[in-house]
C-alpha cells in the first residue's frame, strides 16, 4: 500500500520503518519540513515529506502526533487521499501533555474528537503499545500468547484493512467495536498497554468501568 504517516516521533517513526521492511510505500512528514527528517529516513526507509504531501493519493494514512496539535493540521488535509482510504489515529488524550479538551474531558473517546476535527473516520489502534514494543513484540501469526491489539473504529471497510494490517505487522488484532467503545482502552483502562494474547485482552476490555 501507499501510506502517509503524519507524525515522525515514536510511533510514527517505527511504524515507518515495520511498514517499510514489509514491502509498503511510506511517505512521513512532521511539522517542521522534510529538511529535518534525514534520520528518520535513513532509518526507515521512509521518503520525507511536507505535510500536504503526505496525505496523497494513499491507500492508508496514519495520524500520530500529540492530540492537541490535531486541530492545527493543514484543513483539508485529507481531502487527497484514494477515495475510502482508512485513517488511523495513534492518539492517546494526556491533559498534562495536550492541555484540557472539553469534549474529551466531558466523556467523549479522544479519537472520536480526533475523527470530528479531521472530517474523516478513523481507526483507534497502535495507542496502546510501547513504540519500541512494535519492533521488539513482533511474532508471527499462530505463536502461543502473540501479543494482542485492541482496535476500534465506525467504518467497516476501514476496520477490515486495518485488522489485517496489524496482524501483518505481528500482533493478533481484537475488533473492540466502534470509536464509541474505545474508551475501553484508553489511558487508565485495564486494557491500555498490557502486553497480553488476545484471550486476556478481550478479559481485560470487558473489565473496564468508565
Ligand atoms: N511514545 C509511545 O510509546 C506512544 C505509544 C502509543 C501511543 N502514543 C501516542 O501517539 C501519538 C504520537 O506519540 P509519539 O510518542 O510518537 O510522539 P513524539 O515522539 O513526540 O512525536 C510527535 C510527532 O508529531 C509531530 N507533530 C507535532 N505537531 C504536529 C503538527 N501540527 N503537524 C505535523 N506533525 C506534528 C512532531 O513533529 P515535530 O517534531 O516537527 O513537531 C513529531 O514528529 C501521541 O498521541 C501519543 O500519546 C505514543
């Protein structure tokens, strides 16, 4: 696939680099320009990019920079995109970090708030693992206590692309439901970053309490 990650930090950069070594086109921007991602280029593989162009023409886009820098994405950002072309969001909602969201403090999932403010739907995945997890927890489908993923999202077409995405990048995927129930595992849930099979997972999304 054609893939634009927004975000070239943690999780952007490795997921980069995982998309790369399994055979994906992946184009990364930050907020600083294409001039200042020679490293992570050069460690991933991936080709920087200014922001616009990262969006374009993909067959996937991933979002994953801090949730309070969402609003301030180019408008129209994704308006590029293949028609239908998921969007992740990596985000993960921290008041220390992002300063106080009402929406999100009155109760709504961050990345509904993040679908809202990005005009498109989004798929909730990869928030819930350590960056350096997505390279070190790697298994290959069928080994015993693979490491398992939560994902969420209100678009089925999405969702299937996605599921399968994860599994390709060597965790078993847990189809969670829509965004309305990614609270599950959001930050302070049983279910945000236990590195458990996809049996104890489910076990520990039914076990969260809002
Ligand atoms: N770190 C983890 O292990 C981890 C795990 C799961 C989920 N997450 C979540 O995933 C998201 C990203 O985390 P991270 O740790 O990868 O962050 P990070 O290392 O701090 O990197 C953030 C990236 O976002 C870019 N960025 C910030 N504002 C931007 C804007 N307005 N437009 C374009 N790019 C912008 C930054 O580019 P510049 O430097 O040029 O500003 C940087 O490349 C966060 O919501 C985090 O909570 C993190």
């Amino acid at each position: 696939m054609k893939i634009g990650i927004i975000g070239a930090g943690h999780i952007g950069g490795n997921l980069a680099q995982q998309l790369i070594s399994r055979g994906h086109d992946v184009s990364i921007a930050n907020s600083r320009g294409p001039q200042t991602l020679s490293e992570v280029a050069e460690r991933t593989g991936a080709t920087p990019v200014d922001i616009v162009d990262a969006p374009r023409e993909a067959d996937l886009v991933i979002i994953s920079i801090p949730v309070r820098a969402v609003p301030e994405l180019p408008p129209g950002l994704l308006t590029t995109t293949r028609p239908g072309a998921p969007v992740i969001d990596t985000g993960n909602y921290y008041p220390q970090r992002d300063g106080q969201i009402a929406a999100i403090d009155a109760g709504q999932p961050s990345s509904a708030w993040v679908s809202e403010q990005v005009g498109r739907p989004v798929v909730k995945v990869f928030n819930n693992i350590y960056s350096s997890e997505l390279i070190s927890r790697v298994q290959e489908p069928g080994t015993p206590g693979r490491r398992a993923l939560p994902v969420a999202g209100d678009d089925e077409a999405s969702m299937r692309v996605v599921l399968e995405l994860v599994d390709e990048l060597g965790f078993d995927a847990v189809d969670v439901g829509g965004l309305d129930e990614s609270w599950r595992f959001e930050p302070g849930a049983p279910a945000y970053g236990p590195d458990v099979d996809s049996v104890k997972l489910v076990q520990m999304l039914n076990e969260a309490t809002r």
